[in-house]
C-alpha cells in the first residue's frame, strides 16, 4: 500500500465531528472529485475515487448530515492494476439540491440565481476547525502524497482554476506557501519540502502518517550525514596519501643524486621517518621525533625537501 493511500485511510479513521466540520469535509471532497451531470434534464452529483476507506467515508458524511444514501457503483480499474474505481451517486433531485444549498455549492442572491461554483464559501469556514476539514477534504477527494523515501512531495489536483486560488488562500491562512502549476488542463496546487508536507499532515489530522515521516526523515539526515562524513574522509585520506607519495618521490631523488647523509640532521631523521612510514600522517611523523614537533613544523621539513628535490630535477634537466 502506498503512503498516500495509508494516510488517507488514516483520515477516514478519524471520528465524526460538529456538523459544520462534516460539510466542510465533504465540500471539499466534492469540490475535487464530484462532478455534476445533466444528461436528461435532471442533474445527478457522481463522486469519484479509488479508494475503499473514502468512498465508505463519503456515504457516511452524506448521511450523518442530510440523511441521504448514495448509491455505490464499483468498476474495475482499465490500467490492470487491480484497483477498484468507486462511483458514488445522488440521483434524486431534492436530496442534490439540499446537498449543494447546504454546502454552499450553490449561489442564490440578487445577482445568481442558481449559480453552481466548486469554491470554497466563507460561510462554510468561518472556524479553524472547518478550515481545516475542508482542507481534508480536499486532500481525500484530491491530494496525494508521494513516498517520503524517494522524495518530498505533496498535491492537490483540481480542473477548477478559482477553486485552486481559493486552496491557496486557505492554506496561506496557517502560513503554508503552495506553488501552482498547470498540467494537462489540471491545476496543481503543490508543496515540496519535508517540514511543508509535515504542517499540511498536522493540520488534516494524519498524526500517524506524520510520525512516520518525520521518522523517516530522520533516518535519510543520518544517512545522508554519514554519506558525507565518509566521504570527506575518502577525500582527507586520498589528498594525503597522494601528500605522501610526492614526498617520498622526492626523497628518493634526493637519496640516488646527492645522499640523504649531506642533508642537515634533522632533515635526515625527518626524510628516513617518512620513508620508513609511508602511511603515517604528519602529526604522527612529529610525535615519532625525538623531541617531538607539530604538524606544521613536520609539513616545514618536508616542504624543504620538495625544494631539494625541485632544483635537483631542474639541473638534471639542464
């Protein structure tokens, strides 16, 4: 089951609520996946999803509020992927009617007269609390949720391009800032970013779905941390060993032209250490002197060297 579905199921879980959060809920579940039809001069609302958790959610919130019972058409899916497309149904006239007057679908003033919008009316968010729930909504009727493991992304889907502005708003409201984009005469309205997905999660109620982001989060920022400690010290390790095969290419030049003997002592105990010792760092080269010096006073030396040498291959060369 992929993550979506499993906080969607999650949301369809949650107990019933105030009447005013049921309608903002279902609002916005048909205001991304209802669709009205007039095909004999009698409108009928179809709602649409794949998922069994919300279809039996959207006949009990139709219920507990206006009393109707949607009839349920099942189908199976033409990708072959054994998914069951769920079409719920209100076919009698006087139920639609006090469905889309009750949810304010339906716009009945001095200027429209039976004016049908997919928006969301402030009436029916006045509270947080159906913010909130319509924003629920919206995300069971159409929002998905992508694999948190690959990556960080969350949208909802509508082909209602003031309804997208509307969302938008809304979610300004708890300061979420979603991007909006066109795709195939859809408005996407979208969040990228693990600590956006986690407020919108918050908000719709899906805490468990929540925890185990954050969970897994957590795991890809050690993962990720370690990648890169490990590679800083592949890089630390590469550079000096790569340090350390230069400055005994000079020394070996050193000793086979002119003698490592001709060499000040302490040049001498310092050119032996590093040949002895191709691995050691400088710090240990400095602690296995007698007395013991720094780092820098180690890289000193061995920079003397790599001079030593230079002008020996120089004269060589002339």
């Amino acid at each position: 089951m992929s993550f979506s579905s499993k906080t969607k199921n999650e949301l369809c879980r949650l107990p019933r609520q105030e009447d005013c959060c049921v309608r903002a809920e279902l609002a916005g579940i048909i205001c991304f996946s209802g669709i009205i039809r007039n095909p004999t001069g009698e409108s009928y609302l179809r709602i649409n999803t794949e998922n069994a958790s919300v279809a039996r959610r959207i006949f009990n919130l139709v219920k507990w509020n206006f009393g109707v019972q949607t009839t349920i058409d099942i189908k199976g899916s033409k990708t072959g992927k054994h998914i069951n497309n769920y079409y719920l149904y209100v076919h009698n006239q006087e139920s639609l009617n006090n469905i889309l007057s009750g949810l304010r679908l339906i716009k009945n003033d001095d200027v429209f007269k039976n004016l049908l919008a997919f928006r969301i009316s402030e009436g029916l968010v006045q509270q947080d609390c159906c913010k909130k729930a319509f924003i629920r909504g919206a995300f069971l009727g159409g929002g998905s949720i992508t694999d948190p493991e690959k990556t960080y992304h969350l949208e909802f889907v509508t082909n209602h391009y003031l309804l997208s502005k509307d969302v938008c708003k809304l979610l300004e409201y708890f300061s979420l800032n979603a991007k909006t984009i066109l795709r195939k005469s859809n408005y996407v309205i979208y969040f990228k970013g693990s600590e956006n997905i986690v407020d919108v999660l918050n908000i719709v109620g899906a805490h468990k779905s929540l925890m185990e982001l954050e969970n897994i989060r957590i795991i890809k920022e050690m993962r990720n941390n370690v990648n890169r400690m490990v590679n800083c010290e592949t890089a630390n390790m590469e550079k000096t060993i790569n340090a350390s095969l230069k400055q005994i290419e000079s020394i070996e030049l050193i000793k086979n032209t002119m003698g490592l003997d001709r060499l000040p002592q302490n040049m001498q105990e310092i050119a032996q250490l590093r040949l002895e010792y191709k691995e050691a760092s400088l710090k240990e080269l400095g602690e296995m002197l007698h007395p013991s010096i720094g780092k820098s006073g180690v890289n000193h030396r061995l920079r003397k060297l790599q001079r030593i040498a230079d002008h020996l291959q120089s004269s060589k060369k002339i």
